[in-house]
C-alpha cells in the first residue's frame, strides 16, 4: 500500500535521522512531526521547532512531555520567516520538516501563505547538512494552497544545491497532499 505523504515523509527520515542528530520542524501544528524528530535524535539531539500560533507550540509541548521527548526540543513561537532569528548560528541540520497548510483542527482560514514559506525555505537551506534532506508536504486543496505549493515547487526546482524530486499521487481527487523532496549537493 503507497503511503499517505506524512507517512511517506517519516519513511525516509527514518533511516537518516539519527541519535546526536539534529533536526528542524518549521511548522510544528500539533506536535507528530516534532516527536517523531526527537525520538530520533534522542536525548543526545537536537530539534527546534516552529510555529506560529501558540495552540499549536502548546499542543506540540504536551505532546512532548507525554512522551518523555521534551529535553531535546526548542520550541519557538514565532513565524518560520524568522527561524534565523531564533536559531543558533552555529546550528546546522541533518533534516528539515516543513508541512505547510493549516493547522489540523484549528481554523481553517489561518494558513501560511507563498511568501512566508519562500523566506523561511532560503533560511533553513543555509542550515542544511552536505547531504541533508529538507522536505516540504504541500497541501493544495486549500484556498491559497494551489498557489502556495505552486511557488514553493518553483523555487525548490531553482536551488542549484539541491536535488529535488517528487511524491504525489497522480488520480486521487481534490488536489491531495505532495511531498517535495530536496537532497543537500
């Protein structure tokens, strides 16, 4: 059975990911991405996550603690658009999560929109390990979401460090999810 894009997402990080790693999730919504990242890099690692909107890094928080997986997590409530301003500088990623959207039972009118992600993409590129993977799941079914997984595609495919590919499904209705894949030269 194909999986569905976040599955497909962790399948790849999966064997890549590993304990002392560090990783980031710019858009942490309710927390699976950011708890999947610290399970893999373990206590010995590092994620920093981001999101927005305080629900969401709250949710993300006690998803954390309930698994015993906050110790090496950093949660920034603010804007992926400013990651850098949050970050180390010295911190560097073996794994980028972006899942872009809105956020899983949250209102449906408070979504990121083309620019944002543009900006937080060129940021988080300079933060990608020789051979890190940056993934990007786009959701287009989403008013804005057409344009917004359009531009994001584009300037993925105009990274000259990066070799990028992508997961979608070709017949499924209502513009399902996709995946951008992106692999650090």
């Amino acid at each position: 059975m194909l999986p569905k894009a976040t599955d497909f997402v962790h399948e790849l990080v999966a064997p890549r990911l590993h304990p002392g790693d560090s990783a980031l999730d710019a858009t942490a919504g309710n927390g699976h991405d950011t708890l999947f990242l610290a399970r893999q890099v373990g206590p010995e690692g590092q994620v920093h996550a981001f999101d927005i909107q305080a629900t969401a890094i709250e949710s993300t928080r006690r998803r954390l603690q309930a698994h015993e997986a906050s110790s090496q997590v950093h949660l920034h409530q603010s804007d992926h658009q400013h990651l850098a301003r949050h970050l180390p500088p010295e911190a560097r990623f073996q794994v980028i999560l972006f899942n872009l959207g809105y956020l899983p039972g949250g209102p449906k009118t408070l979504t990121t929109r083309p620019s944002t992600p543009l900006r937080a993409l060129e940021q988080a590129g300079e933060r990608l390990e020789k051979k890190g993977l940056l993934l990007v799941t786009c959701y287009p079914g989403h008013p804005g979401g057409q344009e917004e997984s359009q531009a994001v595609e584009a300037h993925l495919s105009e990274q000259p460090s990066l070799r990028v590919a992508k997961y979608s499904f070709l017949n499924l209705p209502n513009d399902p999810p996709f995946v951008l894949l992106a692999e650090s030269r």
